[in-house]
C-alpha cells in the first residue's frame, strides 16, 4: 500500500501467504557440520564400543578360561574408552564462547552448535543492499542530456521528491529521495505542490505536479531510464543516443534515473502515471552506494582467516562488482543467479547478481553438496531462504523481524567487525573441543588395547574395574581444563572442522604409540628384579600400571594440546591440570583411598622403571605431533 485507504479480504494465512513462503527453502537444509561431525564421531565410539567387551572376553575365555571374572572388566574397558565428559567440554566450551561474544561484541547466538559452525565456515555468502553497503545511495552525478555536469537535472528531480514526500498521506521517503534531498538542500519554495505521483512497479517511474505559468502544471517524473526515454519526445536516434549514455554509467557500477517534464493545463482531476507522455527529457543522475562503516576492514579480517566471500544480490553485476572493489575485494567470474554454474567454486565466483531469494537458496545449497560449511549473512525477506539452507544463517538486529528470527546468529551491531570475532570464538570453542577429543580417545584407545593385549598375556587382570572407574575418573576431572583453554593462534587462521576420517587416522596413530607404552611397562614390571614380584604381586602390578596410565595421560594433555605453550613457559590451563593429574598418579596409591581400590605404594625402584618408559613415550610424543602437524594443510 503507497497511499490512500482500502477494505482487504483474508485469502490465506501463515505459510501459504507470500510472507511466509519467504521461510520456505527450496533445497532442504540437511545437518549442519556440528551435526555431522558429532554423528561421525560417535558413531566411531559406539563401534568401537560394541567391538571392545566381546574381544575381551572371547581372549580371556580362550587362554584363561575366566568368562565371568573377566566380565566386570570387560564393561569397564568399554566404559573407559566413553568420552563420557563429551557433552560437558561441548556445552561449556560453546557457552562460554557465545557467554564472551555477547557481553564483548555484542553478539547472540540462538542456537548453540551455530557457534561451532561459525567456526568451521569456509564460504561466506552476504547480500550486498544492507550489508556490505548502507541501503543510502549518494548522488554521484547530475548530467544533462549532453552528458555534462547540469544542476538543474538535480533541481527537478529534487523539487518532485520534496512535493512526492509532503502530498503523500503516509510520508516515507525512499533512499534515492533521501539522497537527492540531501544533496539538492531546501527546495520547493518557489512551487506550489498540486499532486503526487506515487512510485508505480508497472510503470516504473515516480513524480509531482506543481505549478508552473499561468493556467499551467508542471508534471515532473524520474525513474528507470528506459522508461522514462520512452515516453519522451525524442527522434529514434537521440533516443538510443540517451540509452547508452545511461547503459554505459550502470556498467561502471552506479544506479541510474532519468528526469523528465511536461507542461499541462491545469485541471483539478487527479494526476496518475498515466499523464507522464509527450516529456521534455531533462537528463540523468547517478547514485553510487554508500559503503557499511567497517565493512572494508571486516572483509579483509575474514578473507585473512581462510573465509572465502560471496556477494549474493539482486542487483545489477556492475552495481555489485563497482560495491566489492570499492570494498578493496578482489573480484573473480561474475554470474547471475539463473545461471546453473552459479554456484561454482569457492576463488573463482565472487559476485552472483540478480539474484531471487530461491537462487540464493539454491546458490548456498550448492556449495554445501560441493563440501563447504557456509555461512549466510542477511537482513531481508529475500534472504531468509538462503539463511536457513546455509549452515549458519547470520542477521544484523536491524533485519526485518522474519530474517533476525529465522537466523542462528544475531549482531547486536550493524557491523561486520562482529562477524570476525564470531568466527574467531567459534574456532577458538572447536579448537578445544577438538583437542579434548585428540587427547582423549587416542589415551583411551591406547588403553583398550593394551588390555586386550594384557588378557592374553598375563595370569591375572592386568587393572581391576575399580581401578578402572577411578582412573577415568581422575582423567575426565583434569579435562575439564580444556573448556578454558587457549587456542595456539596458528590454529585459529584455518576454518575448525572435526572431521571424523581426521580424527581416525589421529586416535589409530597415537592410540597405537600409548599402547606401546603400556606394553612396554608390562615388559619392564614383569622383568623388574625383587625375585619376579612383578607377577606375583598383583597389587604392586596393578598400582604401577594405575601410575604408569595416569602419568601418561597428562603428558599426552601437554603434548598433544600444546606443546608450543609449555615450551613458551606458558603452560596454561592445561598445563596445571595436567600437573594435578600427575601428582593423583604418584600420590593416590599410597593413601588410604588407594588401599581401598586394591592399590599399594610404589618402591622407589619402580618409579625408576616407570620414568625409563615414560620419557622415550614423551620423546616420540613430541617427535609424531612434529610430523603430524607437518603434514596439515
């Protein structure tokens, strides 16, 4: 509705309306990458899981005979291999991250795993009206039909604004108003307004009427150039002269409209689109966007950190191409959204243009089949599709109601500057979420296979299931450490993925290192002096081997998280953890908590044997993470 009043009949409500079709997406959005990647991962844990009691069982059945001694043991191991502070460090890490964000950046995140899929963004789609620029163009030039600079054109085109805004019922100027008013200053004085003319889609154009010589109105009309060179009296050559005057300046990436008027009778019968004919072209005005305050800089943050970005607009490719250069963003292939390659490839497609809200949608769609974790930023109706099939759909608080509520995340800031930070804690969250992981299925891992390997060689259990229980416990107390952990920044320059296959290849590769370790303390207690006490004393066995497994799960929470820090003197968090974890190992046996779980003091010879398997594990620790890391992208 632009003016007037009117009675309305009710044909459809809630999604069947045009509005609310705007939350329908075309292409279904399927889990995000915090979902898949906790599936992945549990799924590795709960086949594992299923496969640890009945090899337990079956090994100790087949060399020993012990079924339903070792049954007990066989649940424990299982249960040690369960991360079972998973849900802990996750919920806390992204709370406390999302807790940072608002009260430093003034930004909410509704949906928690949103702060994790931040993080591991690697293309992020923006719309550019709203977002990389103000929505308030500027007048960049007034043009006479020459081509020259002409004042005048300005003075019409602002007096037809100025008489549009006053005689509307319902005064709101649009931006190109706002833009000429701004730059024409006080104007219409010398008028008297007789009618407006609102904005007409079918016709394209807007104007005024005010009053001109005796007995005459003045009808001045501005809008799309083609339109309005249509309805003027002009040869056909000029006519196509005038076109390409104005084709050639929406090729340089500004808006373009044309200003015309016509002398007629005066009458007091309303004035409607339909009078702008027989026009005396008056000539052009440029507009060029205003840019986002910051928006350049925000930019150059997210490129810096590995985000590749995509302008997704309805707009003219120029228009789009002339905003991300003014922007200091190099331009790649240009597409428009009806194009089936628009999609593409992250680093060549910079700019899609003329886009609807379904080929937005489609767009993000694409480049999730094709791999990526996207991310959208919008704030318009247009945009609430692609939002909610992107991975995180992000808004500014200024968006409209249905694209701030259909988002995961809200700025409390119209300011890009605030999307970095976003990622940044959402890596800094997936960082310790994932080295909490490393650090724990590899040791847990490690120890499953130890044991299996301890049930077939040694006469008796190698750590009974109450020792069992009290060393998982100790370790997920001294976890808890990660969820305030600081990230290494070279981690926080690379998008934050937990991929499941990655993660695999770790565990096996590590796991298999902390099983050696193991084994090789078997080695060392078995052939350890003191008349063969190390296989005919249990007790003496199993509180080494409690000893050994702690100790060498806090040099896997040093050496596998951060090892640049401690070598830094910063050991962090973690660091002192791991130290209290350490202490747990050495101390517990020999407290009356240690001879109820079946534990007895160490000799000082054993801490020896320990301390000769013990460091050559840290030595090839430190010497696997080198390779390792060598080896990330």
């Amino acid at each position: 509705v632009v003016s007037g009043s009117a009675s309305a009949v009710v044909v459809a409500t809630g999604a069947r309306t045009r509005f609310g079709a705007a939350q329908r997406v075309p292409v279904p959005r399927g889990p995000s990458a915090f979902d898949r990647s906790v599936h992945g991962i549990s799924w590795v844990l709960v086949r594992f899981m299923l496969l640890t009691p009945p090899l337990v069982l079956m090994a100790s059945a087949a060399v020993h005979g012990r079924v339903l001694q070792t049954l007990p043991f066989a649940v424990a191991v299982a249960v040690g291999l369960t991360p079972e502070m998973l849900p802990v460090i996750v919920t806390t890490c992204l709370a406390r991250g999302a807790s940072r964000l608002a009260d430093a950046h003034r930004v909410v995140v509704r949906r928690l795993p949103a702060l994790h899929d931040l993080g591991a963004v690697d293309v992020l789609c923006l719309d550019k009206t709203g977002t990389l620029t103000q929505d308030r163009p500027v007048l960049a030039a007034a043009l006479g039909p020459d081509g020259r600079n002409d004042p005048e054109v300005l003075r019409w085109a602002a007096v037809a604004a100025w008489w549009g805004l006053t005689l509307s019922e319902l005064p709101a100027p649009d931006a190109l108003d706002e833009a000429l008013l701004t730059a024409a200053g006080p104007v219409g004085e010398e008028y008297d307004g007789i009618a407006a003319i609102p904005f007409d889609p079918a016709h394209r154009l807007a104007g005024a009427v005010v009053t001109g010589a005796l007995g005459r109105h003045v009808l001045i009309t501005k809008g799309a150039a083609e339109t309005v060179l249509e309805r003027c009296e002009l040869a056909g050559d000029e006519r196509e002269r005038l076109l390409g005057l104005a084709a050639r300046h929406a090729e340089s990436g500004v808006r373009v409209l044309a200003v015309a008027t016509a002398e007629l009778p005066a009458r007091t019968r309303p004035y409607g689109a339909q009078d702008a004919r027989d026009l005396t072209f008056r000539g052009l005005l440029t507009f060029r966007d205003d840019l986002a305050p910051g928006a350049a800089d925000a930019l150059r943050t997210l490129t810096g950190l590995g985000v590749e970005v995509r302008v997704l607009t309805g707009d003219h490719p120029a228009t789009a191409v002339r905003a991300c250069r003014d922007l200091g963003l190099t331009v790649g292939e240009v597409r428009t959204g009806s194009a089936p390659e628009a999609a593409g490839t992250p680093g060549t497609v910079t700019v899609v243009a003329r886009c609807t809200a379904e080929d937005k949608a489609r767009v993000v769609a694409g480049l999730r089949a094709a791999g990526h974790t996207v991310g959208f930023l919008g704030d318009g109706v247009n945009d609430v599709p692609a939002m909610l099939a992107a991975d995180v759909g992000v808004a500014p608080r200024g968006a409209i109601d249905v694209a701030r509520e259909s988002a995961d995340v809200v700025l409390g800031e119209k300011d890009l500057g605030a999307l970095g930070h976003a990622v940044l804690a959402g890596r800094h969250s997936s960082a310790n979420i994932a080295s909490y992981l490393r650090v724990t299925l590899s040791s847990n891992l490690g120890n499953v296979f130890a044991m299996l390997a301890a049930g077939l060689l040694l006469p008796f259990l190698p750590m009974l299931p109450a020792q069992v229980l009290a060393q998982n416990l100790c370790f997920d107390a001294s976890q808890l450490a990660f969820a305030d952990d600081r990230p290494d920044p070279e981690v926080l320059r690379r998008p934050t993925k937990l991929r499941p296959p990655a993660f695999l290849r770790f565990l096996t590769g590590f796991g298999l290192l902390n099983a050696v370790a193991d084994l090789a303390t078997f080695g060392v207690l078995t052939l350890a002096p003191r008349g063969g006490a190390g296989l005919s004393d249990e007790a003496l066995f199993h509180s080494a081997w409690f000893t050994e497994n702690l100790l060498a799960q806090a040099l896997a929470m040093l050496l596998l998280r951060s090892g640049r820090r401690i070598a830094a003197g910063r050991p962090g968090p973690v660091g002192w953890a791991s130290a209290v974890l350490a202490g747990a190992g050495l101390l517990l046996p020999a407290t009356p908590l240690g001879a109820v779980l079946g534990l007895t003091a160490l000799p000082g010879d054993r801490y020896l044997l320990l301390a000769a398997v013990l460091v050559p594990y840290a030595l090839a620790l430190i010497v696997a993470r080198v390779r390792h890391d060598r080896r990330q992208p």
